[in-house]
C-alpha cells in the first residue's frame, strides 16, 4: 500500500537533485544548454511510496533543450547520449548509480547499499518546444526504426488552471483521497504522472458537478 511522504523529508532530497542537474548544465554548457521544471505530483506535494517497499519516492522532471550544437540536433540520440554522459560524470562518489535509459526518460536512483533498497529517484525527460508552432516534444526512442524522435506531446495548459480552483474551492484532499487510491490500484503499471493527470481531471469533474448542482439548487430555491 502507498502512503505520502512528509514534506521534511523529501524537501532536501528535492534540492539536492537539482543541484545535480544544475551541475549538468554546466557539464554540458559548451555544447546545448536546457531548463528543467519539476512536473506532477511532486510540485503539488503529492509524493508516494510504499509503506516497507524498497523503491522508496520519486521526481519527474523536463529537461527542456533551449540551444544544441547543429550536430546534436540532426542526430537527436547525441543529445541524449551527452546528458547521461554528463550525469554520470555529475555522480562519481555519490551513491546515486549510473544513469539508466529507457525509451522515453532517463532514471538516476539513490541507493542504500547495506539494505539493498532504492531509497529515491528522478527521471528525466528530455523535451522542446517548436518556436514555429508553439507545440511541445519529447524525446522517445523508436524501436522500430531504431532511431530516437520528437514525439509530440498533448497539451496541459488546461492542468495548471484545474489545479489551482482545485486549491481555491478545498478540494485539494479529495485530490489527496483519489491520487492514492489510484496508485493502490494501479493494475496496469501506469506511471506516477499519468495517474496524477487522471487524479486531477476526475478531482475538477467533481468539483464541477458540485458547482453545477449547487447553482441549480440556487435557481430552484429563487422560484
């Protein structure tokens, strides 16, 4: 079963992942430069684990590339190649392992050698944002064609607003309630950051019901 992590303790882990990735920015400043932003449940404090579990929490974070060498952007698996390149050089001595790739993110884990369990992790995806049409992009190796592209990513503008009249109207613990649920009963392995969209959607219908019936209510009651 998944229960929140106190705020005092994953505060510090928090800032200590971004002064990793500041360093990787500058590891990697003479050939691209990027920006990163914490997404999901972590920036709204929504951070899980499993009660005894040995995977302990974890941040996802954009790497969103601002500038590359023209190299780098006609082989777009570079880009990736020099940033975990990078991470890795970050983490020497640390007990964080290497980086780990996967098709669309990649992973650094903080590891409790004497119990043999992942205490926290990050993963990163790396993204960008065309300056034609204002769409945004994500890096994603595709097998079939044995390439890394940009895939397009559906917009989230919607997101933040849902949020913050989630906030405004005390919602915030019925958001608390559904997120939780949904990852006790996450049958079919989602990611964190899927469940959390899913969490924040059914939280504003909800919120949306609410209001529609009390207005009518309303109506009602001036008749």
């Amino acid at each position: 079963m998944y229960e929140y992590v106190d705020e005092k303790e994953y505060s510090p882990v928090r800032a200590e992942i971004e002064s990793i990735i500041k360093k990787v920015q500058d590891v990697v400043r003479d050939v691209m430069t990027f920006q990163f932003t914490l997404l999901g449940s972590g920036a709204s404090h929504l951070i899980t684990r499993i009660k005894g579990g040995n995977q302990g929490f974890d941040f996802d974070y954009n790497l969103e590339i601002q500038k590359a060498t023209n190299d780098l952007w006609n082989d777009q698996g570079k880009i990736k190649e020099r940033l975990i390149d990078a991470f890795r050089k970050v983490l020497v001595n640390t007990q964080y392992k290497n980086p780990e790739n996967s098709t669309s993110v990649l992973t650094i884990k903080f590891i409790d050698q004497k119990n043999k369990k992942i205490l926290h992790s990050a993963d990163f995806a790396i993204t960008k944002t065309s300056r034609e049409n204002d769409q945004h992009y994500y890096l994603k190796y595709n097998k079939p064609n044995n390439k890394y592209i940009w895939e397009l990513r559906g917009r989230l503008n919607d997101i933040s607003y849902k949020v913050s009249e989630i906030r405004k109207y005390n919602y915030w613990g019925i958001l608390e309630e559904i997120y939780l649920e949904k990852k006790n009963k996450n049958y079919n392995d989602k990611r964190s950051y899927s469940l959390y969209l899913e969490s924040i959607n059914e939280t504003y219908q909800i919120l949306e019901n609410d209001t529609y019936e009390y207005q009518n209510s309303q109506d009602e009651d001036d008749d």
